[in-house]
C-alpha cells in the first residue's frame, strides 16, 4: 500500500517563517514514514502566545456565538466527509485497529455536534435577589464568558476524538486554543484543524505546535498569558506542569488508572466475558480506565479465567490497517519491552500465566491473562497500559473492595452480580468517579463526566464539564427601585 508522505508546516497564525527541523511520524507496526511535522522553538511559541493572547484582549472581535455553532456544524459537515480517511490516518500512525478507529471517528463528530448543542443550551443560573433588606430591587444577570488562552496537551491513544474534547469546547467557549499532540501521533490533530479552519474558523482562534523538546513544551504551558491548561497523559508528566503553572492557570488533568472490577460469586460470566475482554485488550491495553485487576470469587475464578482465555487466544493480532485485527501494536518498542519485562517480573513472583507473556514482531503483544500475581508485583501496583488482565480469587467480598480500593489511583471502576443489593453494596464503597455495573471499566459516552481522582486527575472531562471550564460566570447586579 503507497502512502502519501505529507508534511505540516508551523501552524501558528501570522508566522511566515519555515521551520527547518522536522519530527518524523512512523506507523507503530511496521515502521514505514507517515508524515513530517515542523519543529518549533521558544520564539514560535512566544509567537503564537502573543497571537492568542491579543486576539482575547480584543473583545470586540470575539466571536458570536451564532458563528461558533456555524463553525462547528460546517466542521461536522467537512468531517463526515473525511471519516474514512481521518479513520484511516488514526489507526496508521496510532496502530488502533482500523474497526475501531472507524468508531472513534464516529465519537470525534459526535463530541463536535455535543459542543454545538451544548452551547446551544449554555446558561448560568442566575442569583435570587431580594431575600433581605440589603439585596431589595436588585436584579442579577449571570453571562458566560471564555476564561481566556487555552493550552491543550494531546495524548496518542485516541488522537481523534481526544482533539475533538480538548479543542471542540475551547472553541465552542470561544477561546483561542494552542493545542500539543502527542509526538507519536500529531497528524491527525492538525488534519482535523485544518478543518476547522476550512470551516470558517480564523486560524489565530486554533493553533498547533509540535515544540522541539519539553524544555519548550514547558514555557509554552507555564506562560503567564494561559488562562486554562488541559492535560492527556502520564501523572509524573501532568503533575509536574500543574506545580509549574503560572499564578492565576486553571487546569484539567487527566492520567490513568489500574481499573479494579469485582466479579462476584452469582454473577453471570457467560455474559460478563465479552465485555471483560473488550475492556482489557481493546488498543491493546493502552486506555486509562482498560480493564486490568479482576478480583473474582474463588468459586468461579478458574471459570472467569479459563472463558477469558478462550476469547483472549482467538483475538486477531496484527496489522491495525487490515478490517480482521482486533489488538494492534503499541505505540513504541520501548513499551513493549516494559510490558514484557512487567509481566515475566509478575511471573517470576509467582504469578500463573494463562496466555500470551511474550513480544510479538511488529511492535504487538498478545493478550495476557495472569492468575493471582503478588500484590507486590509492579504488575498490580501500576498501570500496565498494555493488553493484560490480572485475575485475584477471593472469598471475602469485602477483602475484595479493600484490595481494589488499595491503590494511590482512582479512575472508573466495574462490579458484575446478579444481586442488586450486592451490585449496590460494592459501588458504594469502590474508590472511583464512575463504577459500572454489569459492563467494563471502560465503558464512557462523550457526554458523561469522566474524572480521574486521587493520583488519575484533577477536574471532570466530557464535552459539558470541559465546556464549562473553559468559561467564568459573569455576574451582573441591577439596582432599580421597580424592581
């Protein structure tokens, strides 16, 4: 298959200049040359700080809201369109299977058309007046208005719609928007861009930069001039720019997770087992609330893991282009090294394992299912972002959720029983944002709140909750004596 290698200069507004260094993109499976994306230094970003910053101090250019939701819409239009090849790009240069790139695509316009309708909708309540003497004939009007620049830093495994909740909001709040993709996958981030700006959005209102090493990535989030930083990625990473930011940033950070599921004793496991599957190999394991600790009741723990296994076995390994593949490569060599290395460390603890345990050419790992690792082991303290399952037998239900519970990361969380009361039980006392019953951890609808607590996250996404972070409630106070 011949693919088009297509380079993407700067895309900061106004900036004539031509970068002469270049970051290469390769596809995760086989190595071959994608694209090329231009580098850019600290005077670039000083650049398109500037460019940004003074487009908000201008308010009378701002744009109307009846112009953002036309800009969103045309966008929706451009990018159905485009669906096959944004699909088609995500899965190439991110190695999600091309199936499952399709459905990502699918979510990326719908996140687009939840922040038209959401701005649609957008209101503020306002504040009661006249409950004391002080507060007679007066009359509140709460407005909403953009917080200001925006900084959104990307993360690889979902490059499409990932985009869409980062930079869809900021523009749906009226915000200028810089947005960082990750380095591994950036040119699905400035595809969709250039829709937008194809939309009729003014290309100062959305930039992209790729800086040229995180020295730079540094000053571009902890500038002054940046009113909110949206994060995607690892916590040491998120962590460390949060305690950079400049006095007066807001943030949204959003990590990963160990995603702990209790099965417990009556639950139906015929129905369980797809879902369990899905939720721990899907992208191969690389999803920040992926299936990875099952505390399962010792009466069906060998059950669980034996159908687990059968489905984990039977899954297509490979290419992410070809429509058969259902767990693709993971994004570099060195995390499959990690994963391995992980793995045979649990193994040698004393974990059992079930299936898989070994690289795979093409940067792949099969589907890994492991029985009852040490607590101890790296394996159950960290998350893997890889396709492997953990399964712990347990007859103490309570046990279980002190086990689950154990961890300085808490993120979506799964209970499967037939028992309502059981199912009830567990989710009130599981440490998580969102505990699912009778589905998978990994399980989300773009306008649900999706939050990470303790080490996972700070803020709530979903296209709603993003929304209103990128905007302050402005209050204004009328003094009428008719009133």
């Amino acid at each position: 298959m011949e693919t088009t290698i297509q380079h993407f200069p700067l895309m900061i507004a106004g900036l004539s200049k031509i970068s002469s260094e270049s970051f290469e993109v390769t596809s995760p499976f086989d190595g071959s040359l994608l694209g090329t994306v231009a580098k850019a230094n600290e005077s670039d970003i000083d650049y398109a700080l500037n460019t940004a910053a003074n487009l908000f101090a201008d308010r009378a250019n701002w744009l109307p809201k009846a112009e953002r939701i036309a800009i969103l819409e045309r966008s929706i239009v451009i990018m159905e369109q485009q669906a096959e090849s944004l699909a088609l790009g995500a899965a190439h240069e991110g190695g999600k299977p091309l199936t499952d790139s399709h459905v990502e695509m699918v979510r990326c316009i719908d996140s687009i058309r939840l922040c038209a309708n959401t701005l649609r909708h957008d209101v503020s309540k306002p504040v009661p007046m006249g409950a004391n003497a002080a507060s007679q004939h007066r009359l509140t009007i709460m407005n909403k208005e953009p917080i200001g620049v925006v900084v959104a830093v990307s993360a690889f495994n979902h490059p499409l719609n990932l985009i869409a909740h980062q930079v869809g909001p900021a523009i749906a709040a009226g915000c200028p928007v810089i947005v960082k993709p990750a380095e591994n996958t950036p040119l699905s981030c400035f595809r969709l861009v250039e829709i937008f700006h194809q939309a009729g959005l003014p290309a100062q209102w959305c930039q992209v930069v790729m800086p040229e090493n995180h020295q730079v990535a540094e000053k571009l989030v902890t500038d002054p001039r940046v009113a909110f930083f949206s994060f995607i990625g690892s916590a040491k990473v998120g962590w460390y720019l949060r305690s950079k930011l400049a006095a007066g940033t807001r943030c949204a950070l959003e990590h990963g997770g160990v995603a702990p599921v209790i099965v417990a004793e009556d639950a139906d496991v015929a129905a369980a087992i797809p879902g369990l599957a899905k939720g721990g190999f899907y992208h191969a394991g690389q999803v920040c609330v992926s299936v990875q600790r099952l505390y399962v009741h010792e009466s069906i723990a060998r059950d669980v893991a034996s159908r687990l296994v059968a489905v984990a076995t039977k899954m297509v390994v490979g290419d992410p282009l070809s429509d058969k593949t259902e767990v693709g490569p993971l994004i570099r060599s060195s995390e499959v090294d990690r994963v391995d290395a992980w793995v045979k460390d649990a193994v040698s603890d004393g974990a059992e394992l079930l299936c898989g345990g070994h690289s795979l050419p093409n940067n792949c790992y099969p589907p890994t299912v492991l029985y009852n690792p040490s607590n101890d082991s790296q394996i159950s303290q960290a998350e893997i972002f890889g396709p492997v399952v953990c399964i712990y037998p347990f007859n103490d239900l309570d046990h279980a959720i002190v086990a689950a519970n154990s961890l300085d990361v808490a993120f979506q969380a799964s209970v499967y029983s037939q028992n309502i009361n059981t199912s009830m039980y567990v989710a009130s006392r599981l440490d998580a944002s969102a505990v699912m019953i009778n589905e998978h951890t990994a399980f989300r609808v773009d306008w649900m709140p999706f939050a990470g607590l303790k080490h996972s996250g700070l803020g709530t996404g979903g296209i709603p909750y993003t929304m209103e972070d990128m905007q302050v409630d402005k209050m204004i106070v009328i003094t009428s004596k008719g009133i």
